[in-house]
C-alpha cells in the first residue's frame, strides 16, 4: 500500500463506494448484455470476443488463447473434454500493470452456462436479462455473470475514483468452469500468476471455506432387442441402467454415512451428491431396448482424491454388475467424461482473507460470513495445485442452474463495492 492508502482509508473506501454507485446503471446494462450471450459449453466464443474488445477499450493488455494454444492434455489436472475443440474454446487475460511495487492480484469468472431447458417454463425468456422488482432474470445472471460485472467494475470504479493499482491485476474470463475446470487451469499453464486470486461466485457475499469435488463419468449399457411380446427372452438396457442408478443411489448412501467424520462437513446433511444429469436410449416403445447412456456426477470431500473417488465409482459399478445375470457377463461402459475435480480448502488466516473480511465490513457493516459448498469451483487449481491463496466471494442470487435464475442487483453492487475496496486494500493505490 502506499502511504497515501495508509493514512486516508475511509476517504478512499468513500471515493470507491461512491464511485461504483456513479458507474452502477452502466455495470447493469454491461451485466444484461453479457446475459444476452448464449454461452453454452461450446458457444462462448462471441462473449468472449465482445469482452476483449471490452477489456482494449479500457487499455488493457488483452490476451485470447484457446485450450489447444497450452497443450492442455498434458498436465495431469487436465479433465477428459468430451466432444469440445480446443481450438474452439477462448479464454480471455486482460493485463492492468501496477504503478508500484504492490501485490498482483487475479480477478477471475468464468462466462460458459449450462443448457436453460424449456423456455416456456420460465416466467421471462431465459436470454432476455429482464430486470424485475429490483432483480436481473436471466441463464448465466447468477452464475456467474454478474460476479464476472462485479471485478470488471470495480476497476473500473478504481480508476473512475482517479487511482491506478499499484500491484498488476490479471482479469481472467474463462470456459469450462461447467463441465471440467480447463478453462481456468489453462491460463495457470498459460503462465498467469499472482500473490493471490478472487473468483466472485454467487456466495451470497459470503466466503467459500471449503468445497466438494466431482466426478464426471458416462455408463454405456447394452441390452438384447426383441419384440415386446417376447420381452422374457431379451433385455432392455434402460432397466439395466435403472438397477446400475439404484446401485450408485445405495453406494451415495454409504459415502454420505462416512462423510460425518469429515473435519470440514460433518456437519452438512449429505454432502455427497449423485446425480443422473442425461439419460438416452432406446430406438422404439415396442422393442426392449438395445441400449441406454447415463451421464452422472458424484462428489468427493476433502482427504480424498480424485482418483480414490474414481476407484470407489469403478467398484460400485464392478459389485453392481455380479448383481445382475445378464450385466455380469455384459457389463456396461465406464467413459470419464468430465470433472475430476479436486475438493479444496481456503484455510483460514490468509492476508488475502484478512483484506476481504475488512472489505466486506466496511461496505455491509458486518462481519463476512462464510459456507460450505457441496459444489464445485475454480478456486481449487490455485490453492490445491498452485500454492495461490483463492478466495471464493460474490454476490447473492437464487436458482443457478434452474428455472427463474436471478441476480439481486442491490447485493451485486455492495458486492462491487466491497470488491473495489478489496483490490485498493490488497494491491495499493495511488492517485493519479
């Protein structure tokens, strides 16, 4: 910090708070635009395009890479990407060097969505970003759009207050973060790195103490096809998938049971999650079916590991099969198909934490709270593979992945600000 921070920090914590408030209209138009993307996994390339252009309108030193660009495959984190281009998924670093010898600091979001399901079952298109009674609807609003709005205006609010940084900020907009993480461990193997990172996910600014992990994976089941009438004499592949779910359902069951001895979530009810995500099979209602695909996800908790994750899945669908006549002689498929997320702890203590928590009581006249999280998040490359303190803080919405999604736009801008003061604190300002 400089000296000038040192001796004037509630004038400063008032300029930037104020600041934000001046810049809010713009930060929620820039937020609707950015909902009106349809960033699916495998689509993000014109959001990302729109937010470079962005970040150079700002004068930032922009770099887009895509996945093919770091070799991606070759580091042992790198998750199985199932049916995606490398080449086809950007990434986004836009650069504000320091004007001192302050900490640097990575601010990073990731911009991909899951799939919004019927439209018609929304209250308002899934795409429109409507604002509504003091909230924004829309895929992507809460998760995690709006915190990627919160990091770009706070900045913006930095210099819009007449500072600049004194430590080099990275602004990081990333795929991936739905489906394997790849996206922010690419700009880590890009060579992107900092004394500590903020990832503003929907935490209803709360802090993220621990996380789960999850494993993607997609079982492949074969049946033999008859005619119904003679349905004794096949076997229908979605059955034998029903009886491998009953197996995982039981098997969750189990690992939720030894979960009461974790240090971290033994307080959690069933912490574990299993969850059958997609289901196909069959080619027609009068023939058993000849085959079914599941894509699941099981969660891991801190101790474990992936790869101990994968072997208990591998087992549980080994007992299954000797459990089953016709599965015992024709076992179903295991395909990884995602995730191998590892689960992760922001241990107490940090001074990256100490500068978050003063931050958030400055702007919310409370203390900062924090959760436990039975999902996952970026932060887990930085600090489980990395040694970067990760802090996990944004603002407060309802329904990620679901119906109705939303963002509280009064929590998205305390959230903004308590976000410029964190930056200020940690890296430094000075007047320019």
């Amino acid at each position: 910090m400089t000296t000038e921070t040192l001796t004037r920090p509630d004038q400063i914590a008032g300029e930037l708070c104020a600041a934000v408030g001046r810049h809010f209209d713009d930060q929620v138009a820039f937020l609707s635009r950015m909902v009106q993307f349809r960033s699916l996994r495998g689509q993000e390339a014109p959001q990302q395009r729109w937010l470079a252009e962005q970040f150079a309108k700002r004068g930032y030193d922009v770099d887009t890479f895509s996945l093919a660009d770091v070799d991606l495959m070759s580091h042992p984190k790198a998750a199985p990407m199932d049916g995606i281009d490398l080449a086809g998924s950007r990434q986004v670093v836009a650069t504000l060097n320091g004007k001192g010898s302050g900490r640097s600091l990575i601010l990073q979001g990731h911009i991909d969505v899951v799939p919004e399901g019927p439209a018609d079952l929304w209250e308002v298109p899934p795409f429109a970003a409507t604002v509504r009674d003091g909230w924004m609807f829309g895929r992507g609003a809460q998760d995690m759009k709006a915190g990627v709005s919160a990091m770009i205006f706070a900045l913006d609010a930095i210099r819009g207050a007449g500072y600049a940084p004194n430590g080099r900020i990275h602004l990081q907009t990333v795929t991936e973060e739905e489906s394997t993480g790849n996206g922010a461990l690419s700009t880590l193997m890009r060579g992107y790195r900092a004394d500590a990172c903020l990832i503003p996910e929907p935490t209803g600014h709360t802090l993220t103490r621990a996380q789960v992990g999850a494993i993607w994976f997609r079982l492949r089941v074969r049946g033999t096809p008859v005619h119904v009438a003679y349905s004794e004499t096949g076997t229908s592949a979605i059955l034998s998938a029903m009886h491998l779910v009953r197996a995982f359902q039981d098997y969750t069951k189990a690992l939720n049971a030894r979960a009461l001895d974790n240090s971290w979530f033994r307080g959690v009810k069933n912490p574990i999650k299993f969850n059958v995500g997609i289901i196909k099979g069959g080619d027609w209602a009068s023939s058993t079916a000849a085959w079914c695909e599941l894509d699941c996800r099981l969660g891991l908790l801190p101790g474990e590991t992936p790869q101990d994750a994968m072997r208990g899945i591998e087992e549980c669908l080994a007992e299954a099969h000797k459990a089953d006549d016709f599965l015992a002689d024709n076992p179903a498929e295991l395909v990884w198909s995602g995730f191998q997320a590892d689960a992760a702890v922001c241990e107490p203590g940090s001074a990256a934490e100490a500068v978050l928590s003063a931050a958030h009581q400055s702007v919310f006249r409370a203390p900062m709270e924090e959760r436990l999280s039975t999902a996952v998040n970026d932060t887990r490359y930085y600090c489980v593979d990395y040694g970067i303190p990760a802090l996990c803080y944004g603002p407060y919405g309802i329904g990620p992945h679901a119906f109705n999604e939303r963002v509280e736009l009064e929590s998205l801008r305390k959230t903004t600000q308590s976000i410029a003061l964190f930056v200020a604190g940690w890296c430094g300002v000075t007047k320019t």
